[in-house]
C-alpha cells in the first residue's frame, strides 16, 4: 500500500458513519462539511421507525432487518440498542476513511468565533505521520508552526503512518457515570490547539462520538464489542475498539493521535441510565485494562485480521474467568472478522511491517 504523506483525501474516500435512534435535524448544522460525503446511518432500535433525514445528503441507510439480511448468522456479532452497532456502517463502507460522529453533535467553534470543520482537520491528522516512538514536547511536529525539538532523534523524525485520529469535544464531557453523579453542571469549555500521538505501549480511553480513522489499514479492528441489549455491559464500546486497536497499532507500528479537533456535545445522558449499564465495566475495566497492556502479538500476526483474531483468541483465554461474557465477547470478535473479510475480500490482506 502506498501512502503520500500531506495528501488530503478527496471527497469519495471518505464514508461518515452515524448510529442514531432519532431524527437527523442535526446534520443541517454539518450540511457545509458533510454534503459532498456519502452518510451511512445505522438505526438502532425499531426498524419500522421512519428517520427523517434532511433533503439533499447522499447517503445509506441500514436498521436491523437490513443487518440481519446481509450477514445473516453473523449479524449476532452486531450490537443491538447500543452506539455500538455504527460498527456495521464501517462493515460496508467502501470508502479508504471513515469519519463516526453522534446524533447529539453538533459544530463547535474555536476561541475566534469560528466554526470549526471538524472532519477537515481529522482529515489533516491522518494525512501526516505520527510520532509514538519518541514524544514530541511540542505536541504534533507535523502541524503548522512546529516542529521537532533539540534532542528529538533524527532516526525517527519521519514517522510512522498515522490510522486513527480521535478527537475531543467541547460542552458536554465524556464522563463516566460516577463523574456525571458528582460533577453534574460540569461543562468543558477549554479549548487546547493541539495534537499529539499516543505513544506506544499506552492505552487511551477512545470516544467514538467524533473519530476517523483508515478503513482500508485499520478497519477490522474497529469492532465496538458485542453491547447493550440482551449483554451484561454497554458504555465500553468505543474503549474497547480503542484499546484493541491500540494493542494492534502499537504491533504493527501504526500511529494514533489525539486533540483536534472540536465537536460541540448537546446533550448529557442520563447518569442513572449510564450507571446501570456502566456498573460491570467500571469493575471489570480494572482487569481488562492490565490484560491489554500486558499482551503481545506473535510476530507471525502480520496484518490487522491476523492481529485481531490472536488478540480475540487471547480474550477468551485470559479474560472468560473474569466472566462467561468474555468467552461470547472473544466468539463475536473472531465473527466479526468473518464478516469484514466476506464483505471486503480485498481488505487486509497485504502485510504491514510489524513493530521492531
């Protein structure tokens, strides 16, 4: 595969994937950012429900019935009444990027007053090398107006190709459920102009309300879990792709960087509801997150397929004690790889260079 460093992708490469269980009122606000991209929508819930969506947007729509109809038996690896199941729009997406962003969503603006292009400046991230070898003080050395500094190693100046470029929201924070109890009027209203990698062998709590990422590189290891209805857990989705594909990242010497850009969260979801969803997690997390920064890929894991079906392998292995959920979790993942390489037999087949 071969990747032009400060290329930035045109139009028709890029697929937005939004889960939603309403109307799309708010896609008028994007309507100058979005419309000249293809929207896949994922409705969750009722599949009888009608969703208006505003006139004039090229776009996809998929419920559950259409789910089941495309990946008959496997459509049980896709979550049903969770965010969760937006992971099927990256299923049968065709395009190089994905961009996933909430219903509950909306254009922010920076300290200036103006309106920010989220997908714009995602679209930049990826489209410049990533730096997780080595950490750069002054953040991104590939965004305007910076650069490396004295010390940094010249052996690694160039980088690795950035896959996933998670960005951060302003308003509403994407607190936990005991947070929201105890800080309930907390509203996030700083605004930080920066990016920067994650650095390998760190994990990070992804947020998948405003997140792109390389489809063609990354994308089988973008599943959001098995959540919500008729599962012990929901709220873990997104960190559990992120952490997968962390894990992955960090293997194959892929990049991940975080900040920019901005995206303005409407609406705070009630903390009673997220508790009662969250509660497992919150203990479970305290293991899970140990397991997945403590484990290793062999070094015959050469694509992201190959990397995603050792690491489900290992989360039944190492985690089904914790809880028989984890046995059905490791089942749904290694489906979900049987679905992604059914839909795009093309897809993650050619190697990537595993980390030294």
């Amino acid at each position: 595969m071969t990747f032009e460093y400060g290329s930035i992708p045109k139009p028709e490469d890029v697929d937005i994937v939004i889960p939603t269980i309403r109307n799309l009122d708010f896609l008028e606000q994007w309507r100058p950012f979005f419309e000249k991209h293809k929207l896949i929508i994922v409705q969750d819930g009722d599949p009888s429900r009608v969703v208006q969506i505003p006139p004039g947007f090229n776009y996809e729509l998929y419920n559950r019935n259409d789910i089941e109809r495309i990946l008959g038996k496997k459509a049980d690896c896709i979550s049903f009444k969770d965010s969760a199941c937006r992971c099927f729009g990256f299923l049968v997406s065709k395009a190089k990027y994905v961009y996933t962003i909430d219903d509950d969503c909306f254009v922010a603006e920076d300290p200036e007053g103006n309106k920010i292009n989220a997908l714009e400046q995602h679209l930049k991230n990826i489209s410049t090398p990533s730096t997780p070898f080595f950490f750069n003080t002054l953040y991104d050395p590939f965004a305007p107006g910076s650069d490396f500094v004295r010390g940094y190693p010249f052996s690694l100046r160039e980088g690795v190709e950035t896959v996933v470029s998670h960005g951060l929201w302003l308003n509403i924070p994407d607190y936990d459920a005991p947070t929201q109890l105890v800080k309930p009027a907390e509203r996030n209203t700083r605004y930080v102009n920066a990016v920067m990698t994650v650095p390998k062998g760190s994990l990070f709590p992804m947020c998948g309300m405003n997140l792109t990422f390389n489809r063609e590189v990354i994308g089988p290891a973008m599943y959001f879990g098995l959540m919500g209805h008729g599962q012990p857990l929901g709220r873990y989705d997104d960190m559990w792709a992120g952490w997968c594909t962390k894990v992955i990242c960090d293997h194959l010497s892929l990049g991940v960087k975080t900040g920019l850009p901005y995206i303005w969260h409407s609406k705070a979801s009630n903390p009673f509801t997220n508790l009662k969803k969250e509660y497992k997690g919150i203990f479970w997390q305290e293991e899970i997150i140990p397991f997945f920064q403590s484990v290793t890929l062999s070094e015959d894991c050469q694509t992201v397929c190959d990397c995603y079906l050792e690491l489900a392998q290992k989360v039944g292995e190492e985690l089904s004690d914790l809880d028989p959920y984890f046995s059905k979790l490791s089942k749904a993942m290694i489906t979900w790889i049987e679905a992604w390489k059914e839909l795009n037999p093309e897809a993650s087949s050619e190697p990537l260079p595993a980390s030294k």
